[in-house]
C-alpha cells in the first residue's frame, strides 16, 4: 500500500493524494493520527482561552449523524468539543401543511407518490380522522410508495390518471425534478406537490437562533456533501463569511469527519474563516453547473415555511409559472400558508423543532423510546431514516456520550 505523508498544520488544502486514497480505505493508522491531531489542536485552544473553553461544531447533514452516531465520532473526540446536529433532515422539517394536502387528495381518489421515509410522516390536524400517508392508504387513499422520482414516472405514464409526487428534498434531489420538467417527460396526467428546500438558508438560521435563545454558540459548520455536489462550496463560503465561523464540506465516511473536524479547529486556531473542501473527490467550488441551470429553469427562490420552524428568507423552490400546468397547487386550488397566517405545526410534546436546529439532545425529549420509537414514530425526528432520533434510537447515539 502507497504510503502517506505526516498531516502537518498547512491544512487539508495541501494534504496528499494518498492520504485520501487511505481516507478512503478508513486506513486506522491514519484516523489513529487525525484523531492525535484533535486532540493537540484542541490542547492549543485550550491553553489559549482557558480549561473551560468549549467548542461547538454543527453537522448539517442526517448523514453525516448517521455516520457520527454509527462510528462512535463523539466518543473520539476530547471533552471540549461538541458536535451536534442541524436541520438536515427533508423529510423532518416538511411542513404538516403539504401532508394534509397529499393526504385530502388521496383519499379524492388521486394517486399520490411517495418515498417511504415520508409514508409514516404525521401530520398535525387529522384529514377525515386521518394523519398519515400511511394511514390514507390503510383507508383506502390512493398512495403508492416509490423508490425514485422515475419510478413514479414510469407508473403514472401506464396508470394515465390524476397522479402527485410529493416532491421532498433538498438540492441534491431537486434536479431530478427540474431536468423533467424543463424537458417536459413529465406525463400530463401528473403533477408536482414541490417541498424543496435550500440548506444554506436554513444553516444560518440554526445558528442565529441559538444566539437569540442565549444558547452556547455554534463555533464551525461541518457542511452537507452530497448537498454540496451540486452546489458546489461557495454558498457555504458565503454563509460561512457572513457568520464568522469557519465551514468543511465534508464526506460520509468516518475519516471524513475526522478530518473535517481536525480542519475546523485549524481554521479556529488560525483565525481563519470561510469554507474549505475536504469532500474534494466530489465537490468543487461552482459545483453541478448543468444541475443548477435546470434548477433555476424549472424553480424560482421563495420564502418557505419549515416545519416546527416557520418562514425562512429564500429557503425553498416553487415551480416557475411556465411549468404551471405541473403544479399541484395550481391543478387542485390548494392553499398555502403566508407569514401572517402560518401557525406552529410542531406536534404537541415534541422536541424535533428544537432537535434539528440543534438546541437539545433526542434524549431531552420525553417522548424519545417512551412513545415514540423507529417501530411506532410519533415525531418527524423519528420518521425518516436521516432524522436525528432516528438514528439515536436505532443506534445507540445517547451511549457514547461524554457529557
């Protein structure tokens, strides 16, 4: 095997090729030095700022919990770094509002697309006694699960009846709604019910909020990957400059993080902000340019609601008045709600709101394994695979907790 070179302080920028390569093989040896450099950086700090000097770094992305939780990351780390996680979770912050809509025109007769993580999301007020998708389905709602957005296609082509997609998902999945769109392979009998989000938007707003709430700060942004494929790196570079607070783009495997982590308290140590890109297998700075175009063909960027959250600037994407013949909001008259009239749609004795903007553990929740389990969710947290007491439960995330 190809030897690597010592990490030293010039950053994951300057670091060696082979060095990913063993990154990428989760060579032990190498996440054995990483882990050796955390703990040195950390040192530093803390003889800088004092023994009581914390650090507190968000990981966007549900898969990036899912790789903390499933690799023990935190038990890795020293006492005075925290990482907790952010808002993203798709299907945890889809307002109550587009699920009652999906549920009113399934049980209509309608066929309404979903993926299966959002089958079992719970929405607050009941449609005819119903909550759930699921539930639509068990009534006698017309629901179909599916594995992808072409899946759905290729049935509605054949079913040649009124048919939605609920389409959830950040940046990564929206182009594969957009390029059907633009390039009108969308049957005409089907319909888009749009809950796209944008998670810049909703990173700053996190972190905006746990200082208006006088909570301890949020000190660096592990940035979402697969988000930022099609980004690129110079939106979180942008959010990254105007908090003040360094960003890494960060991979899925374990070493990934470690090496993302070690880069923020680098840049922390350094006094350096703005965003650097430690997935550089997969990202580059101006990202998926034919992705972004037909997003911006397809979707305008509006103001949208998250759920348990509210409204956040220029967060989500509605379809463009010329693709309107797709919209469902068009096609079935249904109602959106504005600013004024949006209403909390946190379900009573949940701490999801507070869970993905990263302001409480699942295990400060009591409905967490009390009620609320992977088996029989009662919360959004706990519905998706990617949600943050999902993965607690399922993987025993509130067991290597130091603190």
């Amino acid at each position: 095997m190809e030897s690597f070179k010592p990490i030293d302080d010039s950053g994951i920028q300057k670091w060696s090729n082979a060095n990913i390569e063993n990154l990428y093989r989760r060579n032990k040896r190498f996440a054995e030095e990483v882990r050796k450099l955390i703990y040195k950086y950390t040192d530093k700090l803390v003889k800088i700022h004092g023994r009581d000097f914390k650090l507190k770094f968000m990981n966007f992305c549900g898969t990036h919990e899912w790789t903390t939780v499933h690799y023990g990351i935190r038990s890795l780390l020293p006492e005075n770094v925290e990482l907790v996680a952010g808002p993203g979770c798709p299907v945890c912050i889809t307002p109550s509002f587009l699920i009652e809509h999906a549920i009113k025109l399934s049980l209509e007769g309608v066929r309404v697309y979903t993926f299966g993580d959002a089958f079992k999301l719970r929405a607050v007020k009941p449609v005819k006694d119903v909550r759930s998708l699921a539930e639509a389905k068990a009534s006698g709602g017309n629901v179909t699960v599916v594995y992808s957005f072409l899946d759905a296609l290729k049935d509605s082509y054949n079913y040649a009846k009124e048919s939605l997609f609920l389409a959830i998902g950040f940046e990564t999945t929206a182009p594969g709604y957009a390029i059907p769109l633009v390039n009108r392979l969308i049957p005409k009998n089907m319909y888009l019910l749009p809950a796209l989000r944008l998670t810049p938007p909703a990173a700053e707003y996190a972190i905006m909020e746990a200082k208006k709430r006088s909570m301890p700060s949020i000190d660096g942004i592990i940035a979402p990957g697969h988000v930022s494929s099609i980004t690129g790196a110079k939106p979180w570079d942008v959010v990254s400059r105007k908090l003040g607070i360094p960003a890494v783009i960060s991979g899925f495997e374990p070493l990934d993080l470690l090496l993302s982590i070690l880069e923020l308290l680098r840049m922390i140590l350094k006094g350096e902000v703005g965003v650097k890109v430690e997935y550089r297998r997969v990202v580059s700075w101006n990202g998926n340019v034919e992705s972004l175009n037909a997003i911006n063909t397809a979707f305008e960027v509006v103001d949208s609601p998250w759920r348990g959250i509210g409204f956040i600037d220029e967060s989500g994407l509605e379809i463009r008045g010329v693709y309107s013949n797709y919209d469902s909001f068009k096609i079935f008259s249904l109602d959106k709600p504005s600013r004024i009239s949006w209403r909390d749609d946190s379900l009573s004795g949940c701490k999801c709101t507070e869970v993905i903007l990263g302001l409480a553990k699942p295990t400060e929740c009591k409905l967490f394994l009390n009620g609320c389990s992977p088996s029989k969710p009662f919360g959004p947290c706990m519905v998706s695979s990617e949600g943050t007491c999902s993965i607690w439960a399922r993987f025993g995330g509130y067991l290597n907790l130091k603190r």
